[in-house]
C-alpha cells in the first residue's frame, strides 16, 4: 500500500466512525496527538480510547480537502483543511473549519501514523 492508500484509507475510517480500520492504521508503538486546545497524548491506547470516544458520538460529521502532501522514503505528511459539523451542548449546529497535520512512518511496507495535530481557523 503506498502513502497516498493509507492516508485514505485512514480518513475513510474516521469519517466512517470505524474505530477497528482506525486503529489498524495508528503505529503500534509511538504516536502523538495534539488537540486545538492544547492537549497532549502521547500514548497510542489513550489516542485510540480518545477517539472511541469521538467515534461513539452519533451528531458529528466531516469532510476534507486534501492541501498539501509531501513523502519520502520512510516519513511522510499530510495538510488537510476539515469542515467539521456537529450539535453543541443544546442540541444547535455549529460548523468549524481547522487543519489536520498527520505524519506517517513507513515501517516495512505499511504507512502507520505517527502524529497527529489539529489547528482551528479563526
């Protein structure tokens, strides 16, 4: 599977909530995430508890435009912009624009993420 699979199969699993196809694309060992607030996880069960959570919410949904990628050999990264919308606290709509950073490892033949940073637009 080359970069540009992996990158979609990882955003297929989370646009589709599917935690199982999710979690097979995060790097066994290391990986980071850090949220628009400021959060900090660098450890790859509380990452994958993090975003069961997330998944487990039914009113969100999202899409994405891809801008900007760039590989080599065995590190690679991908800038992409998130329209983002989901019901607050009320139960009233709200959109959010914000970009996603993801970095993946090569390791053997498999592109694994590693990083994962989340930006809002203001």
């Amino acid at each position: 599977m080359d970069f540009h699979q992996a990158l979609e199969r990882h955003m297929q699993a989370m646009t589709q909530k599917d935690m199982k196809s999710f979690a097979d694309t995060i790097h066994r060992k290391d990986v980071t995430l850090i949220l628009p607030n400021g959060k900090l996880i660098q450890d790859r069960e509380e990452f994958i508890q993090f975003n069961q959570d997330w998944f487990s919410d039914p009113d969100w949904k999202m899409t994405y435009d891809l801008v900007k990628t760039r590989e080599s050999e065995g590190m690679a990264f991908a800038l992409l912009l998130i329209h983002y919308d989901d019901l607050d606290e009320n139960g009233n709509p709200y959109h959010q624009d914000y970009y996603l950073h993801l970095v993946f490892e090569k390791e053997k033949d498999e592109w694994l993420l590693i990083y994962d940073q989340n930006t809002f637009i203001q």
